[in-house]
C-alpha cells in the first residue's frame, strides 16, 4: 500500500468516525470511550488501525507513544500530556492528532505523512510494534470495543 493509497483509506475511516461521533454511533461501540471524538481516543482508533492495516498490508505497524512527563517543557501545556499514532513504512498515521490543535499546533482529522509528527518536537517519542489483537496480542475481553469498531469499519468501507 503507498502513500496515497494509505491517506485514501485513512481519510474514508475518519470520515466514518466522525459521521459515527456525529449521530451518536460512536458512542453504542460497547466498551468504547469515545464520547468527545477525537479527544482520548487516540488509543483507542490506533489498537483498530493497527489491525486493519496488517491486514490490508501484511505488516505490522510501529506504535509510537508520545509523552510530557512533569519536568518537561510542555507538561500540561498541550491538550493532553500523551499521544498515540503509527508508523508504517516510514509513513506516520494519525488519526486523532486534530485534537492538540490550538493557536501553536495545526494537525488535519487525517495525518499521513513521511515528514516527522508535529507532535515529536512537542513530547518524547518511543517506538514499539503496535499490538495487534489476534497477532502480537491475544484476543480478550477488554477488546470488544476494538473488534465491533474493526467491524462496523469493515462492513461499510468494504475492507478485506
């Protein structure tokens, strides 16, 4: 999958996502927090990601976990002091990203891009390999939330 392909179906799962914020759906995603769309969600739609693209791509996309610990310049200066997003191929993906969005910080509903995360200047980065429910993380309870969403992006976007 190349780049355009990528934000081509980044965009469309965005767009789902705030259609389903919009009229409520979002929020009937049973064991889903996702009440104020994008705001802490970021976990929560890169654990769905992360699926999808493994297995519309076959790889498994690195995690990156952003954080302001307390003795950090930024520590409660940004909407949040810790920020989820992926990276696949070089290709940083964020789909919630639009909620740091203040009068310093300027991220689109759908960032995919080869150039660093505007939020990586703001936090310390690490990179992992993202969990991937049924692959690097065994399915659980805890992700019914997950694979209903997995799902319902499935049906309506025509997804493997």
């Amino acid at each position: 999958m190349n780049k355009d392909e990528l934000e081509s179906l980044c965009i469309k799962i965005r767009e789902c996502l705030d259609k389903w914020s919009a009229d409520g759906t979002l929020e009937t995603v049973e064991g889903s927090d996702t009440c104020n769309f994008p705001s802490g969600c970021c976990g929560f739609v890169t654990e769905c990601l992360s699926v999808i693209l493994y297995k519309m791509t076959g790889a498994v996309p690195n995690q990156v976990t952003a954080k302001c610990e307390e003795s950090h310049s930024n520590y409660n200066k940004l909407a949040a002091n810790s920020h989820l997003w992926l990276e696949l191929s070089g290709i940083s993906i964020d789909l919630t990203g639009d909620q740091f969005n203040d009068h310093c910080i300027n991220i689109p509903p759908v960032f995919v891009s080869s150039s660093p995360h505007p939020l990586s200047t703001k936090m310390k980065t690490k990179s992992k390999p993202a969990y991937v429910i049924g692959l690097t993380k065994p399915i659980s309870g805890h992700d019914t939330a997950q694979l209903a969403l997995i799902q319902r992006l499935r049906k309506e976007l025509n997804l493997f």
